[in-house]
C-alpha cells in the first residue's frame, strides 16, 4: 500500500483502476479496504478510478494518538486529492466519513466535483450521542467482550431484519463479525468524532451536487437524519434503500453501487 506524506502525517492509500477519479472515505474505526469487496469493482467496471484511504488511527496511516479532529480529518482528504493530483473529482462518504466529506465541501469546494454521503448525519441526536458515549466508555474500561457476543450486538445493531431473519446469512455474518471486529481501543481517538453539533445550517452553503442515501433499517444513522442533510444541501438528490441496516452498502451492494454510477452518470448524459 502506497503511503503519502500531508497534512502532516503518513497517509495510506490504494489506488484501483484508471479513468475519471473517486475517492471514498469510510467510517469509524473501518479502513479503506472494506470498500474492495463491492464498491471497488462496480466503480471500475463503470470506467471509474477508485482511490481509498486509510483515515488516521488505522494502519498504515499514523495513529495520532495525542487526539484529531473532523478538519483534521477533512484536510487529510484534501491533502491526499492535492497529493495525487486529482482534483476536482468526485468523492464518496460512508458514516463518520460522510461527515468529514460534508465538511470537506464546507473548506475545500473547489477540490470536489460531486459527493455522495451515505448513512451520514448533519448532527448528533440523543441515541447518536448515547451510543458513542457507550463505546467510548467500554474503550476506556479496558474490558474485552467475548467474540461471539460482541458479534451478534454488531449484527443486531447494524444489519437489517431481513438478514437477521435468514438464518444462512446471518450465519455468515456472524462469521465474519467474529474474525474482524473493531477493537474500540485501537481506534479510540475517532470514537465521538460523528457527535457533532448541528451543522444543518452551515450545509446551505454547499454548492456541490449531492447524492444523499439513506437505510430504511439503519439503527445507528436513522434515515430521518439522513432526509435532513440532504433537504439542507441545495439541489440535493435523496434515494432511501430497503431491507439494510447501517451496513447497507454490504448488505445491498447492488442497489447501492447502481444508485452512486447512476448519479455519477448524470453529468455525462
């Protein structure tokens, strides 16, 4: 895995395909590879250059253990574009990513073209807020829960009934879930970074077209927080998709890459 030197840090990345770029940013404690298994090859197939990353406290990339914040978060992207020459491209967000890409269109339009946010929020509700309270406060206790049931309250918490309810699926699930969990302590100092103070107003001023997709089963990222982003964002597009929890874009992959390639799609037709 390449690594590049901004915002004052070693920054890891990979870089799939070529054509027009992409980059996506992850989630909490998730590195860049998670979008390998789906996203990375529908976006290629589509004539896309996918460019991920590994945000900072996930390896390679510095752990920055003294503390970072969301614009720290925001000029890493921003540094990474400039550092590959790629801008201005179009940039996707998924979870905590979503926020740092919102607030990447606030400081730094001119390196986006479009963006998609996926399950991203515009502020912290009192379930967002209590349960990164809850993760930060099992990080800090140093206690590490049994494999198997800190499995099944990932997959119950993430995952969408129709996955709970079919037994093979779940199955899988709880495999992997098992295998590669997040150790909340190795990436304790992103935990809370999607608490935000309500940035609805601030979002206004985006002038970047906008994709914003929702979760009808999300439980973490409600779709109702997801609506407000995109009624915020002028112009914005809002597509909601069924039968997925907050981990919809690996639950439904299909409908999630067919709605970002068509969105992208929009400005060659």
């Amino acid at each position: 895995m390449p690594v590049a030197r901004v915002n004052g840090i070693n920054l890891g990345y990979d870089d799939h395909g070529a054509g027009e770029p992409v980059v996506m940013v992850t989630g909490t404690g998730a590195p860049g590879r998670v979008w390998r298994t789906h996203q990375v090859p529908a976006l290629k197939a589509a004539g896309y250059r996918v460019i991920t990353l590994d945000n900072r406290g996930i390896p390679p990339t510095d752990p920055c253990p003294e503390g970072f914040t969301l614009d720290d978060m925001a000029a890493d992207v921003a540094g990474l574009i400039e550092h590959l020459g790629v801008g201005p491209c179009r940039v996707v967000g998924y979870s905590l990513g979503g926020i740092i890409v919102q607030e990447l269109l606030l400081a730094r339009p001119g390196l986006v073209t479009e963006a998609v946010l996926i399950a991203s929020s515009g502020r912290a509700d009192e379930a967002l807020s209590a349960m990164a309270a809850a993760d930060i406060e099992l990080s800090d206790s140093g206690v590490k829960l049994p494999p198997r049931y800190a499995a099944y309250t990932h997959a119950v918490q993430n995952l969408s009934p129709r996955t709970l309810n079919d037994d093979e699926q779940l199955r899988d699930w709880l495999g992997i879930f098992e295998m590669a969990l997040i150790d909340l302590s190795a990436v304790r100092p992103q935990l809370g970074l999607d608490v935000i103070r309500d940035r609805l107003p601030a979002y206004r001023a985006i002038d970047r077209p906008c994709l914003v997709i929702g979760f009808a089963d999300d439980l973490v990222v409600r779709p109702h927080l997801c609506r407000e982003v995109a009624e915020r964002i002028p112009g914005a597009v809002y597509t909601e998709i069924p039968d997925c929890g907050h981990y919809g874009y690996l639950e439904r992959p299909a409908a999630v890459n067919a709605a970002i390639i068509d969105f992208f799609g929009r400005r060659t037709r």
